[in-house]
C-alpha cells in the first residue's frame, strides 16, 4: 500500500491546481489532504486556526442535514450531493459532492454555484464535469454573470489571469460584482453595453476593446456578452474573452506604416507607380504619377503590362516609338532593376511631358518578385532650361556677352589653378590641366607632349580623339613640342592647311583630320615641363582661348614645378633613409666577403641598376686590381684579378670623384670596351677612398638602350662610396688583426716547446745529482736541488699552461672521449691533493650520490678537477675545501667550495680572463700566473658543459662544473 506521503502527492498532483475545494477525510473526519481552494473556502465559512478535523473546521456543520449526509456517505460507503446555503454557507451557495475512496477515506468535493437544479447523475453529471474542467483549462476567458446584479457566477482560471491583485486567486472572483472587480466600471460605455444585454437579449461582441491596466499591462480584447438559460430559470449572461493585443498592435503598426508611406508617397514630386506581378496590373499610382502620366489608377483599371502602352504611348529622346518589353515597369515585373531611363510621355491634352524613369523590383519574404514599382520625375523643364542655356552660349558669343564670359573663365581659371598647384601629385596635375583645357575651350581632343631627356618625348595624358596616341613616344625632332620651345610662345592654327608637317603629334593631327589646334607651352622658373594642346574645334580658336590656355598651362607648370620639388624632397628623404640602413648594415659585420656583396647590393638598390661591381686594390705592391664582387652582365668577371695600371679602376681613382662612361664611345679605353661585350651600356663608378689611401671602386651598370644614370645617381654613388669604403678599410683591418692574433698563438706554441726541452734537462740533471750519481751531496746541497726541481716544475707548469693557451686560440686542442665513472675520477684527483691540503693544516673531503657513467674527456676533466680544488686551495688560509659529485640534467655537476675569502662582484667577470690576478700580493706568495680558471672554463666549454662560480667575500667560494652525460651531445 502507499505511504501516506506518496499519496499526498498524488493528490496534490490530482486537485492541487482545481478551482473547486477538494478535501481526502479519513474514517476519524481529520483531514489527510485538503486543496489550497478548499482552504479558502473553509476560510469564508469561519474557519478555526489549527484544527486538524472537518468538524473543528466547520462546528456549525455538526447535527445538521449536511453532516448526517457526510457521515451517511461515510458509513454506507455510497456517493452523495447536496447543496449548502444561508447561514452555514456565509451568505452562499455551495455545492458538495463526497464519494468514497477504496482507501476507506472519504474524498469531498466544495465549489460555489448559484441556486440550481442538482447536478444530473451519471453519464451527464460526468459529462457536466467534462464540461467544466474544459472550460477550466480554455485560454479564452470565460464568465458566467448574474443578469440582475452581475454578480460572477463561475469563471475559469484564464478569467484571473486579465485581472490584477487580489482577483488572481481561483475562487476569489465568486459571488463579486463586475463593478467591484473591473477598475472603472460604472458609467462606462462597456457597461451600458453589458446591461442592454441583460435587458433585450441582444448579443454583443466588439473586436478590439481596450482595457484599462488592469492586470501586468494594458490589453486590447475581443469581448463576446450574450444570454445564456440555466436549469434553475434565472437569467445568466455568459461573457468570453480573449486577448488580441498582440495582433491589434501589429496590425495598427503596420497600418500606421502604411499610411506614413502613402503619405510620404503622396507628398513626393517623383512619380511613383505599383503594379502586382506578374500580370502587371496597376495597384497605385500616386498623385505625382497621376499628374505626370495623365492617368489615375481607377482610369488605367485592371489591364496588365500588354496594355501599357495604350494607356501611356511612350517615346524615346529620338522619338522612336518604346519597346513594351523595355519599358522599365515590365522590366521590374520580370525581376531586372533597370537605371534612369528617359521616356516621352504624350498627355490627354496633347501636350508631352520628358521624364527620367527607373524600375524596381518588390520581392516577398521568399525572393520572389511580388509586385514592381517604377519611380519618374519631369524633366521637361531642366531640358528647356537646358536648350535656352543653348541658345544663351550662342548668344554670348556677340560683344554684348563677351565680357561675362570672360569674367565667368577668369574664375574657372582661378578654381583650376588653385586645384592645380595644391596638386602634388604630377600625373595627377596634367591630367586635371587636360581635363580642364578641353572643358573650357570645349574642343574634341587635349593633349600634354612632355620631353623624357633621351631624344624623344611622350604624349600623356590624351583625351578625347588624341586618346589613340595617349602613352605614345615619338622623337623629340620635328614634333610639336620642339617646334613650340624654337618658337617661345604659344601657336593657334585654325585650318588643317595651316597645321604644319613634321614627326609626332603633328603627324597624327593630319592623320585624323583635325580642323584646328592650340599648342601652350608649359613653363615655370625658366623650366620647360612641355606642351598643352587643344585640338579640333567646331569654330575657330580666338585670342580669348588664347589667353585661357596660357592661363591654365602657366598654373600647370607652377604645378609640376612644386609637385617635383615635393618629389625632390620626398626622394632625398627616402635615399637619407636607404643610406643610413646602409651605413648600420656595412657596420654590424667585418666579414669582408659579406661586407663587400652587401655594398654591391646596396648600390644597384639605390640607383636601380641592372648590375653592379666592387674591385679591390691588391697585391703587396698594391699594384694589382680584384673584382671582389660583380653582378647582373658584370657577373663574368667576378674573382678575376689584373694589373692596377691602365684599368678602370685606376681612372676612376685618379680622378678621385665619380664617373659616368658610355660604352658606346668610339674613344672608350680598351676595358670599358671589353664591358660592352657583356652587354653593359653605360656605368657610373665611384672611388673608395680612406684619406689618402684608394681602396677600390664601385660601379653600377645598365644595358644598352636603358635609361642613363643622372647625375643624382653619381651623388647617391658617391655618398654609397665614402660608407663603403670606412667598411671595406674596417673590415681589412680586422682580417689583419686575426692573422696577428693565429701569428701569436703559433710563436706562443713554438715557444713553449722550446722552453720545455732545456728545462726537461735541468730537471734530469737535478735528479742525477740528487741521486748522488756525479758524488756525495752534504745536506745544503740536497735543500738547494730540491728547491731547483721545484722551480723547474713550476716553470713548466706555466709553461704547459701558455702552450695549452695557445692550442685553444689556434683551435688545436681536440677532445678525445671514453667512458669514466666522474665519482672515482673526482676521487683521484682528490687524493693525489691531500698532500697539498695537509701542508696547509686544511681540510679535504668530497661528498658523492650515484651518478651514470658520462663520456668524455679523461684528461681534459683531470686537468679541469685539478685547476679548482688546486685553485681552492691555494687562497684558503683556514677550514678547507669540500668537493661534492651529483647528477645533473642526466650529466654529472662537480662542485667545489672553500673557505677562503671570497671574490668581490667587481672581480667576478674577470677571473675569467686571462692572466688576471685578483689580490697579486697573494698570488705572488701562493705563485700562479691567472691562467687556471680561463683553461677550466674552456676545457669545460669544450667538453659541451660549463664552469661557473658563486662567491661573496668573506665567506669563500664555490666553484661547479657541469658536463653533459655525452660529449656527441653536448658539444
């Protein structure tokens, strides 16, 4: 069986949302589960606070009819119904139901009702219950009022949800009056709608009823109010709603949309004509449309696009007769958004009317065309004003009109020069200066002829018929632009006889038929920037004209003169900034095979040359010349090495400053010839010089029939050249500081070997001697052969330690790996220097954790160990010294650390170094010469590991040494 929580759930689930009271009583009459709605119900009845019974509940109920058909209900075990009323009902009417519950317990049923007959049974009391729980549920609201007093009879949870606080609750509508409910009831006009239903029996709905707030917000309803009959025979009206707010808003947006864009359509001057697709009848025509076209929507009717042109005869500008398929209407209905169109539209009253028209298609949500509009607005007047504008240019050409006209051009001119020399841009200039020339003078063609400085000059820009020749080069003889810089002024031919022959231009103007030419020469501080021509004129050029295109030209070359000064200005700009890349790239490197390629790169980078080259003075004598590097058609040459005397090289350097040599000079010398069979046509050369000393020369070179080098090309040379050469003069001498310093090393190397073998011999025959092989030796002789092997050994120490100095700078010294165990290694050094430690009264142990074999240099680790701990102890006066063996990063790290007094952080850098000395008065008593450390720290670095040290003075130092587990690695 359940538990009593289970079920308590399950009757929450069942009636916890019912608008009835609903109550489980068990056998005892306590309560096991009873409904918020009950709740509320037993409160207007005089519910008692905290009772746990049906009877505490309701003491009034007990003996009565009610409570004996209760207690009958629960005893018989059988459904029963009845209605409570006056008192015991609070002014109410209540119906009950009780049926029992195969649990034993007794389930109850409280809702409010108005006096009727009892519920049908059976089949139609469920049906009744049906019934009620549908409309329970519906989302349209839903009353039943009384006729007389309005007073809410029944309503369903949707009815509550309109309603603002404290109607909300199920239940809480019942027995109330609309007045007290709704906010604003009497003297409304709902209200007197409501009671003419009650008194006639007429019907009354409204489709959209607005309602005062209140519940969350305001709301638009549709109200339906009708009378209903019940069993009993009171008159009850029945009133459903249903919230329409959403839709009445959009409805009222859109058709406020829809009136503002009629509006606005109706307001414009532009024609605006809709036709649905794809038939093409007409749905609107606004009233411009209908004042411009002649005809209204209602005249045009219900035709489609095939009747269009009955309705609106169109004609061209050329007065041919509209193609119906290209009027742009149907070309909208079609899909095709077509640009202004111009159309004749003939009135009803025979006159026309000339619009721009364009079509645009209307499409829906899915892409398809929906409807087509088509927009046109009257030019009928612009094209009057435009003819009259015709006949007043004709007119103005009298002496009446001479004088506005020319006052009108002065201020054109005056726009267009001030245009032009803000223009910095020089292509950009003349073509403005063109543009402007044919406007003004109103010609067919303009033109600038421009010389290039090689003999020829170029036509650009070219408009209008000259356009064919625009970029075109022709040879600077015999073309207009030479025959107006020999004239000095500007020349006006007015027939095509009077156009003269020649080359260029003016070959083209008779090839092309033209009546009429203006040429204007273009100049500015006394500097030609070419020829301005006008070209092909209905009527003949006039001073005026004249004058107009020598203003214009003048404005153009003052132009082009600041435009190229800003150029100048510019350029110089960027080559500063190329030459001082240059300079920081010839300074960060003293290779001298990569500082000479990066001058020839440089160079042909700053003066765009197809190739270029860099020979170097050589030979002990200086008396020979080296093409260090060449590239482009010098390439060939690059290593090849010749006589000084008689070269390029030389001619360049005698001259001391730059050159430009044409190849093609029928007195060039024999090697600027041999170039011109590798294809170089000119050459610009500097010299590198250092003072006095001619280093070399640079050259750069371009092919025949290329542009010739300036002479900012030799200037940028030039400047190239006095880098160049600081470079070249570097970079020599710090091959020959190299050479110096591998010249050291071996003298070094020799040195030490010969050193070693004299001092091998003292060393032999101290021994003999101490051996007593050449006689006895008294006490005074032994010390004084002792203290003699000492020396030797010392000074060959010293000696072997300069030679092993020399091997590394000579990069001589090669390991030679094996395998060892660095503990026992570290273990034998150690013990073959307890000796020393014992003179000092110091101590010395090594502290070990297991470490993998390593490979490595046997020898070179010896001499490392040896070098530390001896090092160590040498500086340590009191304490000792404590060498510790671990792994480290799969190699071993060595570390030795004493007690001596320690390094200051001035002298931590240095130790490095050879030969320096810390304290010299310590190391001239404990002897050294500095080079211990600077080899342990180059044997470690060889071996692929490190040497490092960490000291602070006054508590000694420690020294470590760390080697990977493999030499092949870690070198």
């Amino acid at each position: 069986m359940p538990s009593s929580e289970a079920r308590h759930r399950d009757h929450e689930a069942r009636y916890g949302a019912a608008r009835e009271g609903v109550c489980v009583l068990a056998p005892d009459w306590r309560f096991r589960y009873v409904n918020a709605s009950l709740l509320e119900i037993l409160h207007l009845l005089g519910q008692r606070e905290g009772v746990s019974s049906l009877w505490e509940a309701l003491p009034g109920w007990r003996g009565t009819p009610e409570a004996e058909a209760l207690e009958r209900a629960m005893e018989d075990r059988a459904a029963v119904c009845f209605r409570v009323a006056g008192a015991r009902g609070a002014g109410r009417t209540w119906e009950v139901e009780a049926d029992p519950l195969p649990t034993g317990d007794l389930r109850v049923h409280v809702r409010h009702a108005t006096p009727r007959t009892a519920p049908a049974p059976g089949a139609a009391a469920t049906r009744e219950a049906r019934l009620a729980s549908m409309v329970a549920n519906l989302p349209v609201a839903v009353a039943l009022l009384d006729a007389e007093t309005l007073a809410v009879r029944e309503a369903n949870a949707a009815c509550h949800a309109f309603l603002a606080d404290p109607w909300r609750a199920p239940g809480s509508l019942m027995g109330h009056t609309v007045a007290e409910v709704v906010p604003g009831w009497p003297g409304s006009e709902v209200e007197q709608r409501v009671k003419r239903v009650a008194e006639t029996g007429e019907p009354w709905e409204v489709a959209e009823l607005r309602v005062p707030p209140t519940g969350p917000r305001p709301a638009w309803l549709r109200l339906s109010v009708r009378m209903v009959d019940v069993p009993d025979g009171r008159r009850h009206l029945l009133a459903t709603a249903v919230e329409v707010t959403g839709p009445v808003r959009a409805r009222r947006a859109a058709e406020a949309e829809r009136r503002a864009l009629f509006d606005i359509l109706g307001a414009l001057p532009v024609g605006v004509i809709v036709a649905w697709a794809p038939e093409g009848r007409i749905a609107y025509v606004n009233p411009a449309g209908a004042r411009l076209g002649g005809r209204t929507a209602e005249e045009v009717g219900d035709d489609d696009s095939s009747s269009y042109l009955a309705h609106w005869p169109l004609r061209t500008s050329a007065g041919e007769p509209f193609s119906a398929d290209e009027i742009p209407l149907v070309r909208a209905l079609r899909g095709e958004a077509t640009p202004e169109v111009e159309m004749v539209i003939p009135l009803p009253d025979g006159k026309e009317r000339t619009v721009l028209g364009m079509g645009v298609p209307l499409r829906d949500a899915a892409g398809e065309v929906d409807r087509a509009m088509v927009a046109f607005y009257d030019i009928t007047d612009r094209l009057r004003l435009e003819r009259a504008l015709i006949e007043r240019q004709v007119e103005a050409e009298a002496a009446a009109a001479d004088a506005a006209l020319r006052a009108e051009e002065s201020r054109a001119l005056r726009e267009i020069g001030r245009f032009l020399v803000s223009e910095l841009d020089p292509a950009r200039v003349l073509e403005l200066a063109t543009h402007s020339a044919m406007d003004l003078l109103g010609s067919r063609g303009a033109y600038v002829n421009a010389a290039r400085g090689d003999g020829r000059a170029r036509v650009g820009p070219a408009l209008g018929i000259m356009a064919q020749v625009n970029g075109a080069v022709f040879p600077l003889a015999g073309s207009s632009l030479e025959m107006v810089q020999r004239e000095g002024r500007t020349l006006v031919f007015n027939s095509p006889g009077e156009i003269p022959g020649g080359a260029g231009t003016l070959a083209t103007f008779h090839r092309l038929g033209v009546r009429n030419v203006i040429l204007a020469p273009m100049r500015a501080f006394g500097e030609s920037f070419g020829v301005l021509g006008v070209v092909d004129r209905a009527e003949p050029f006039t001073a005026e004209d004249v004058r107009v295109l020598e203003a214009l030209a003048d404005s153009a070359a003052m132009a082009m003169h600041n435009a190229r000064l800003l150029a100048g200005e510019r350029r110089r700009a960027d080559e500063s900034r190329a030459l001082l890349a240059a300079a920081e790239a010839l300074s960060s490197t003293l290779d001298p095979a990569e500082v000479t390629a990066r001058i020839v790169g440089i160079a042909e980078e700053l003066t765009g040359a197809a190739g270029a080259g860099l020979t170097l003075v050589a030979g002990t004598g200086q008396d020979r010349v080296r093409a260090a590097v060449a590239t482009g058609p010098l390439a060939p040459i690059q290593g090849s090495v010749g006589v000084l005397e008689g070269s390029l090289t030389e001619q360049v350097l005698r001259a001391g400053s730059p050159l430009i040599l044409d190849t093609g000079d029928p007195g060039a010398p024999a090697p600027l010839r041999h170039l011109s069979q590798l294809g170089v046509g000119v050459l610009a050369a500097a010299p590198l010089r250092v003072g006095d000393e001619g280093l070399g020369v640079i050259a750069v070179v371009n092919p025949a029939g290329a542009p010739a080098f300036t002479g900012e090309h030799l200037r940028l040379l030039s400047l190239l050249a006095n880098h160049a050469a600081i470079a070249v003069r570097n970079a020599r001498l710090y091959e020959e500081a190299q050479e110096a310093s591998h010249a050291k090393s071996n003298f070094l190397a020799t040195m030490s070997h010969e050193l070693r073998t004299p001092l091998n011999a003292l060393e032999g025959y101290a021994s003999l001697m101490a051996d007593e092989i050449y006689g006895a030796v008294n006490p005074q002789q032994a010390h004084a052969l002792s203290r003699m092997q000492a020396s030797q050994r010392h000074l060959l120490g010293l000696i072997e330690q300069v030679l092993d100095v020399a091997r590394l700078e000579a990069g001589a010294k090669r390991p030679e790996p094996d395998e060892v165990n660095p503990v026992s290694l570290a273990a034998s050094v150690v013990e073959a220097l307890h000796g020393a430690a014992e003179r000092k009264h110091l101590t010395l142990h090594m502290e070990s954790e297991p470490t993998p074999r390593i490979r490595t240099d046997i020898g070179m680790v010896r001499q490392i160990l040896t070098n530390m701990i001896g090092n160590a102890l040498k500086f340590t006066e009191r304490g000792g010294v404590v060498v510790r063996v671990r792994g480290h990063d799969g190699g071993v790290a060595v570390a030795v650390a004493d007690t001596g007094p320690g390094i200051g952080p001035e002298h931590v850098d240095r130790i490095w170094e050879p030969f320096y000395q810390v304290a010299p008065t310590m190391t001239r008593r404990e002897g050294g010469t500095g080079l211990g450390l600077p080899l342990a720290r180059e044997y470690a670095r060889i071996l692929g590991g490190d040497l490092t040290v960490h000291s602070e003075p006054g508590t000694g130092s420690t020294f470590t040494l760390t080697l990977p587990h493999d030499l092949a690695f870690g070198s």
